[in-house]
C-alpha cells in the first residue's frame, strides 16, 4: 500500500488453464507486456507468434472476436468508474465478470448480507434502500455492491452491505470479485462508487429542466439515466435530427457545431461540464439546432425519452407537464394530459395541433333538435290559443321539452366528438356518433402528398371549407369537412413534414459519422435506454376490453403479433337461422308423438323417424359447429415489423390462402366502429389503405380495433425509422472507403506537389 | 537477441488446429498454413518467469494445464487523488 492505501501493484491476475495470456498486449498494440508473467505451478502452455496471430487475423478478421470478449470489453471501457484503468486491465476485467440477469423486483442482496462481489450495471435500473428510510436508484453503467468502510484502509473481498439492491426493472449486470477487481484494477472502487452515485444525484436535481420535481422524483430520475464515459470523440447530436436524449455533460468538453441556413458553418464553441444539450427531446423527439460532440475523455448522463416516458408512466404525477424546457414549436398537449385525453398517442408523439368543424357544422348536427324547437313552439302556441289547462297539449310540452333536451346533448356530444388532430408524425381524424359507431382515419406525415382544400362562397364568407389530405393510398383521402383555419391548418401540416424530411438528412449525417468511427475503432455504443422494454400504456382496462381478451383472440410471439375475429362474429356463420326453428320443431313433434298416450300404431314408425331425424339434426349442428369455430380458430390476421399477413385456412387442410402486404406501403390506417352492438362487444374492421392496385387490406371483426389500428401505426412509424436509418447506412458504406483512399494519398509524399 | 523456445520443435499445423478452440469453423487448410512454424508446445516448472514485464509482445500463449500469475509493478492503474468521502 502507498500514503493513501493505495495498493501499489495491479493488472494482478491468476490464469487458469483455457487462458490467453498476452492477448490483450497484442491487440491493444501496446508493444511490450504491461505485466510480469510467472508460473505458479508446472504449466504446460502453446506458445504462438504473434506473426501468425497478425495474418491469421488478416485473413480472419472477425477472430478478433473469438480471441477476447471484445463486445464486453468495449462495454466496460464506457464505464465512468473505470476511465482510468488501461486497456489491458479493461481486458482482464473483461475475462472474468460474469455477465447476470436479474427479474423485475428481484432482490439481489439485502442489508446486512456479506457480499464479495461488486456489481456494473450494463442495463437496467437497481434501488438502493438504506436504513434510514432513504433510497437511491442507479441506472446503467453505475456500480453497486459496494460498502463506505472498504479500503483502502478497510475490508477487501467480502464486506458487510448496509443497503438492500433490487432490481427495479429487468436488469443485466456484470458481477466481479470484488478482491479481483482490486487486484486488476489498483483502487478500491466502493468509495469512488458511491461518490459517483452522490453526483449524479446532485448534478440532477440542480439542473433547473427538473427543479419542480419533488426531492424523491428527481433522487428517482438518476435511475433513469445512463451515466457514460466517452474514451474517444463521439457524435451525440446531429443538427437537424430528431433527437432522442438530453445529455448533461458530468466532465470533460463539448464542442457544439452548427450550420447556417444557407448550410455555411457557423463558429464552433467549446462547452465544459457541467451543462446540458437536448433536453427538449424529453417532450418528445424534436429536432435540434445544433451538432453536439463529446470530447475524448469525457463523461455524460444520457435521459433517453423512453426512458422519461417509462419514469412519467409509473409515477402518479404529470412528469413532463413539470419540466422547466421550453419547447421549439408551440405544442398544444404534452405528457399525461395529453396521452388521457388522446389513448392512441404512441409514446413521445405530440398533439401540434386540435381543429374542430366551424360553429356551422354544430347547427347541422342538431337539426332534429331545431326540429323539435319548432314542433315545441307550436305546440305552446296551440296550448295558448285552447281555453283551460289540456292534460294532452302539457303532456305533449313535457314530452317535446324533454326531447328537444335529449336532442340538444346528443348534438353536443356529436359535435364534440369529430376532430381532426395534427401530432408531430401523423395526421388523425376521428368521427364518434354517441352509442352508434366510432371512425378514425390516419395518415403518416411521411406518407402525405399534398394538402389542399375546397370552399364555396358560403364557406368563403364564414370562414370554412374542407381540408383534403391526399396520400398515394387508392383510398387514401382524408376529408375534414367544415374546417376551420385552413391556412393554418395546411402550413401546420407542411412544416410538421418538412421536419420529417429534414430528419432522413440529419440521420444520414450521423451514419456517416457512425460509419467512421467504426472504421478507425474508435466505436462505443453502450446502451441508450435504461429500460430494455416497450413503455407501459396507460390506456383504461374497461369491462368490453377484458370481455375480448377474455376470448384469447390476441398474442404476441417473437414479435408476430396475431388477431383472430371476434367471438362474436361466429354467431351468424353457425346459421341460428334455420338450425334452431327446425330443431325446436322437431324436438316439439318428437315429444309430443312420444308422451301421446295410446299412440296408434301406424304412427310409432313415424314417431322414430322424427327421433332419428332429429339425432342427424343434431349431430349436423354439432358438424356445423365444429366447422364455423375450427374456421374462425385457423383464420388469424398477422402483423409482424415488415408486413401483415390475412391467413385464411379451411378445417382439413382444405384449402389455405395466404394474402400478405409490407408495412411499408400502407398509405393510411382506417379504424371503424360501425354499429352499436360492435360498441358494446369492443370490435370492429381496421382498414389498411395500400398504395398498390390491390387497394387495402382489412382486419375484419378485430376485437379492440383501437388498439390494433395503434399497433399497426406504431409498427409503420419503427419501420420508417429503421429505413431511414437502414437508407443513411447504405449511403454511407462507402464512404469510409473514399475517405481512407484520400487520406493515404494525401500523406504519401510521391503524390505532394 | 536469442529466440525464445529454440530447443522446442514447432507443432504440426494439424495439431495446432485440434488444439485451439478458436480456430475452430475457419477453413482448415488457410489455417494450416498460417500456422506452419507458428507454435510451439512448452512446459514451465514452478515459478518460472514466462514472460517479463516491458518486454516485447512476441508471443501470445494458450494455457493447457497449471496456472499462470501476472501482476504488475509500479504505476497504479486507478484513480490517483484521493478519494472523497462517500
């Protein structure tokens, strides 16, 4: 040990026989042996030139792999706590962690516990409880298992741990002796830990994005994000990109970078810690102002939306309705508020903007009340003109004042309920007749070819018209009738698909730069989200929902998720219709020939006849039975993350039909509620609108119809994300080439002039 | 400077590839003849030095059997201040 309790020696570590000794020396081409190797035992060991290691490689390269766990080792070089323990120790490290999953709520040790291991969270989120009632939550790349009296001068190896360590969520972690860790590394981690766990709180909870969140939320919200350390230049924001994170950065610098209008360069800043970039991510992905590039050497907190998402479903308050950012773009409902008022949101969507029909449309919709008005109005006059009080004429007033009543709140709500809503990545339109039927009709922006709108003079002078978004689907209109602020409408519309367009440029840019980094190897791609799942809905559970889960017509497997119709809609294909009337007719003529007493002879034979045919009846119905269910059970209607598929399969193998369409080319998604009784039972059609001649494709009888038209939307709007990012990469791939090519030309002197 | 291992023969290419799992799944006759005169089977008794520390990296080895101590000596891998009080 030295002055401080340091030990002196480290990258100490025992072999055992399976071992690669020097592997990391040679990749890591450091040149000599950062240790002193000795046998502890009579060893018998093959010794390969690293000569035919170099060409194995070379002819190889993806040996590298095999040679040393290269993905772990690159995972724990982002760890913050291990930023200054060199690559060879990384590489022990490397070796010998043991990567574990832990469940939701699971206890990983308690207060009191002897632990001899220290834990890394590569991803997930863990909760600390203390005995004082306090806790603390980590999220990745944080480290636990760990004690305040350990070293230097303390217990090394197994120490006392004075929390209890639950996983709060799906965890993955690496888990190391802690007496190993010390031996490879030279510093006793457990104080430096829990001083790092102190900064993230604090760093947090004084930045002023979250100085409404109570104490506990924002002791909470450091489990949420991802604490990193960047050992090389790394590219976190992209001007113009939709990004994804806010970023504070703990230590280390930032240059921030950005392009003018007219795409010139503006001047470069250089930033310190600690500050903060992107945090309007957090109300949803929005694009950015400026480039933001992590400095070799620096440490970051990543808050992934996501994840944000994930912290304001699970606790009681309106989390980001409390954050102190002001949003680029007037947002007209944000967070909780928004997601009540509006189910179907995906996770981060945004409402940009709400249209009601004109105050002339809430005057159509109530006609029959202004019908009864009138009825009600003569009748009172009439009543006027009678002498004396006539029980019919206030009878019939009553009974008007009531309708007209009845009529007024239905036209309300009517009114009420047709809306055309813009959110930052698709256009909806809903109409809801109270009781009667539901429709909603949407159009990615993406998808959107042109707006435009038609009015007529009356439309002119009041200020109305009906807006049209037009898309390449053969179905693929969108009427808004008696819209209201076209102009703006239509430039709100406009905008929001420009800046998804400008976002496939932004991703180019960062695949180029991803592109790059890979190819010097200077790549580290630690985790970006905390959570590993998809968000939590909010969405009420009402009893017409569990009646149709409650028929197991929904699941998912391997990311195929798989509808079958409705029970309900097998009713009318058993054929009630003929089946009942002539069996109860049968049963009737049986028994009664049966129960007959003194039956003449000549009509027993009769009577066993209608017996027989009443047991062929019967078992034609159980046949017919058997059929319509074994048919409804085959046929099922598929979505996977490329395509939906209708499966239509007759009982026996008879006969199997196949329709498939890519995710890709549905234009428009179109739900319908279309009757009372579909209202009652939760079902309906989802009408996929394709831009191919085959025109759409329809999941009819779908149990919960809002639920599916989300889930086919959401997969659309993944699957536009994955090929833009699939899109920048292939133009990207050869850049590298073209840059490598360039720079061995610049810097070999026959090609100077 | 001597080679290291000079009275050890070189291993059979053959053998080379039975004997490391990494190779396997690679095509056999590539690896053959990266491997020709490439390694060599050797036996240390105890506390023998295999190899010393700033030396050159000029062989990578493959432990079958015993054990192996590294450590090194002077400078400190780990944070150099003095920790802050948790």
């Amino acid at each position: 040990m030295d002055a401080q309790g340091q030990p002196h020696q480290s990258l100490m570590r025992e072999s055992q026989p399976g071992a690669l000794i020097g592997i990391y020396d040679y990749l890591f081409d450091k040149g000599a042996y950062r240790t002193r190797a000795r046998a502890l035992e009579p060893s018998r060991l093959l010794a390969i030139k690293v000569a035919a290691l170099s060409r194995l490689i070379f002819r190889f390269p993806n040996i590298r792999g095999k040679l040393a766990p290269l993905d772990r080792f690159g995972r724990l070089r982002t760890l913050p706590l291990l930023h200054k323990v060199e690559e060879v120790g990384l590489g022990f490290l490397a070796d010998i962690v043991e990567p574990l999953n832990f469940k939701e709520n699971e206890l990983i040790y308690a207060s009191g516990d002897t632990e001899s291991r220290l834990f890394m969270i590569d991803q997930g989120q863990v909760r600390l409880d203390g005995s004082a009632s306090e806790s603390h939550w980590l999220g990745n790349g944080a480290f636990f298992g760990l004690a305040a009296d350990a070293g230097p001068r303390g217990p090394i190896g197994e120490r006392v741990m004075r929390e209890s360590a639950t996983a709060t969520m799906a965890l993955t972690a690496f888990a190391v002796g802690h007496r190993e860790f010390v031996e490879i590394t030279g510093f006793v981690p457990d104080q430096p830990g829990l001083a790092e766990v102190k900064v993230r709180e604090e760093l947090l909870g004084n930045l002023i994005v979250f100085s409404r969140f109570d104490p506990r939320q924002r002791l909470q919200l450091a489990g949420f994000v991802s604490h990193n350390y960047y050992p090389s230049n790394r590219l976190l924001i992209q001007q113009g990109e939709s990004a994804d994170s806010m970023w504070v950065l703990v230590e280390g610098d930032a240059i921030i970078r950005a392009l003018d209008n007219t795409g010139q360069k503006m001047i470069s800043a250089v930033a310190n810690g600690p500050t903060y970039f992107g945090e309007t991510a957090l109300l949803g992905m929005s694009p950015q102002d400026s480039t933001v590039e992590a400095t070799g050497d620096s440490q970051w907190l990543r808050l992934h939306w996501h994840d944000f998402e994930e912290f304001d479903v699970i606790d009681p308050d309106d989390l980001r309705a409390k954050l102190t950012v002001k949003p680029k773009k007037t947002v007209a409902l944000v967070g909780k508020e928004a997601r009540n008022k509006y189910p179907w949101l995906l996770p981060g969507e945004s409402v940009i903007y709400f249209s009601r029909r004109h105050w002339i449309a809430f005057f159509r919709k109530n006609a029959p009340t202004f019908i009864l008005l009138g009825f009600l109005i003569v009748f009172l006059f009439v009543g006027s003109l009678l002498p004396g009080y006539q029980v019919w004429i206030a009878a019939s007033i009553l009974f008007l004042i009531l309708l007209t009543l009845l009529a007024l709140v239905w036209g309300i709500v009517d009114y009420m309920n047709d809306w055309l809503v813009v959110t930052d990545r698709r256009v909806v339109y809903q109409e809801k007749l109270l009781f009667v039927y539901q429709w909603r009709k949407e159009a990615p922006l993406e998808q959107i070819n042109n707006v435009d709108y038609e009015r007529h003079l009356l439309g002119r002078w009041l200020g109305f018209g009906t807006l049209v978004v037009q898309t390449a689907g053969s179905a693929g209109r969108i009427e808004f009738t008696y819209t209201t602020h076209i102009e703006k409408l239509r430039a709100t519309i406009s905008a929001e698909r420009t800046q998804r367009q400008q976002q496939v440029v932004a991703e180019s840019k960062m695949q180029i730069h991803r592109q790059l980094e890979r190819r010097l190897d200077v790549a580290v791609a630690p985790p970006s989200r905390v959570y590993p799942g998809e968000i939590q809905t909010t969405e009420p559970e009402t009893w017409r929902r569990k009646l149709a889960r409650g028929t197991a017509v929904h699941w998912d497997e391997d990311g195929r998720t798989t509808w079958r119709k409705h029970w309900i809609s097998l009713l009318p294909k058993i054929g009630w219709a003929w089946i009942i009337p002539a069996f109860g007719v049968l049963l009737g003529l049986v028994a009664w020939l049966d129960w007959w007493e003194g039956i003449p002879e000549q009509y027993v034979v009769a009577s066993r006849a209608f017996q027989l045919l009443t047991v062929l009846l019967i078992l034609v119905f159980i046949a017919r039975l058997a059929w319509v269910i074994v048919d409804w059970y085959n046929d099922t209607y598929e979505l996977t993350d490329n395509e939906i598929v209708n499966l239509r399969k007759l009982p026996f193998g008879l006969r199997e039909d196949r329709s498939t369409a890519p995710l890709g080319r549905i234009q428009n998604v179109e739900m319908k509620i279309p009757s009372p009784i579909h209202l009652i039972f939760d079902y309906g059609n989802v009408v996929c609108h394709t831009a191919a001649e085959g025109g759409a494709v329809i999941f009819y009888a779908v149990p919960n119809p809002r639920a599916v038209a989300e889930e086919i939307t959401a997969r659309i709007q993944r699957l536009q994300r994955r090929s833009q990012e699939q899109d920048a990469r292939n133009r990207a791939k050869d850049l590298p080439d073209w840059f490598e090519m360039y720079s061995r030309l610049a810097e070999d002197p026959t090609t100077q002039n | 400077m001597a080679e290291l291992y000079q009275d050890v023969d070189y291993l059979e290419p053959g053998v080379v590839v039975a004997q490391l799992n990494f190779l396997q799944d690679l095509d056999g006759e590539d690896v053959k003849q990266i491997f020709t005169q490439a390694v060599k089977d050797i036996q240390l008794h105890g506390r023998e030095l295999l190899h010393a520390q700033d030396e050159p990296v000029e062989y990578v080895w493959v432990l079958l059997d015993g054990k192996i101590g590294e450590v090194r000596r002077g400078g400190r891998t780990g944070p150099a201040a003095p920790v802050p009080d948790a």
